[in-house]
C-alpha cells in the first residue's frame, strides 16, 4: 500500500472512532436536556419517565412534581459530560425565573440501548461541587 492509501485510511479510521466517541457522549446528554426541557415546561409525565426505575422507587411522584413547581428552570446549558461503560455523569447550569444561576449534576445508567436517570442534583451547591 501507498503512503496516500494508508493516511486515508487513517483518516477514516480516526473519523468513525470520533463519530462513536460523540454519538456516545450525546446520548446521556440528550436524556438530561429532555428531562430538564420537561421540568421547564411542567411536563411532568414526560420528566418522571426518564427516570430508572430504581430512582422512582425513592421519589414518588408527588416529590418530583414538587420539585418541578418550586424550583422553575427558564435556561439550561450542559458544560460536562462523563462516560464510563455503563453509567454517565453530566453537569451543567440553569438559570431560574428569578435570574439565579444554579448547578445541575446528573448520574445516568445505561440499559441496552437507554439511558435512564438514577439521581439528580439541582442546586446552588451544584455549581461548585467538585467531581466526586
């Protein structure tokens, strides 16, 4: 093989790996952005069903709508994404009715071709957490 036969396939290579690299960062992502796309338009149906199943054992419904209604999310921008095998950690801000400015962290599980959120944190305090 030439020198020109094997950069494009170098290329190539590179390019599939970097297409796989991002459609698997994009997919907890997008889960967390639906997620807070519903709690920001008070669809609570579609926002509870994101969630594992795990999770909705600990936060009934009524929680979760609780949270929808006092804590009202105007914005959201994720500025991390984590994947690790399975699981996935993304993080990010909202800005709030008000005009605060608050952290969101998410842990997300990914079962089969899903990705389901198993925990959450919505917070001031989430803007300057540390990764654990």
């Amino acid at each position: 093989m030439t020198r020109k036969t094997l950069a494009i396939i170098g290329l190539i290579t590179l390019a599939i790996g970097t297409l796989s690299c991002c459609a698997m960062l994009n997919a907890p992502k997008k889960v967390v952005n639906e997620h807070l796309k519903a709690w920001a338009d008070k669809d609570y149906e579609t926002g509870y069903a994101l969630h594992a199943p795990t999770m909705n054992k600990t936060l009934p419904p009524e929680e979760f709508k609780y949270h929808v209604d006092n804590i009202r999310i105007k914005s959201f921008k994720a500025t991390s994404i984590n994947v690790s095998g399975t699981s996935a950690k993304v993080k990010g801000t909202v800005v709030l009715e008000n005009e605060e400015k608050w952290g969101f962290r998410y842990t997300l599980i990914q079962r089969g071709d899903e990705w389901r959120i198993i925990g959450y944190d919505i917070s001031p305090g989430a803007l300057f957490e540390e990764e654990d």
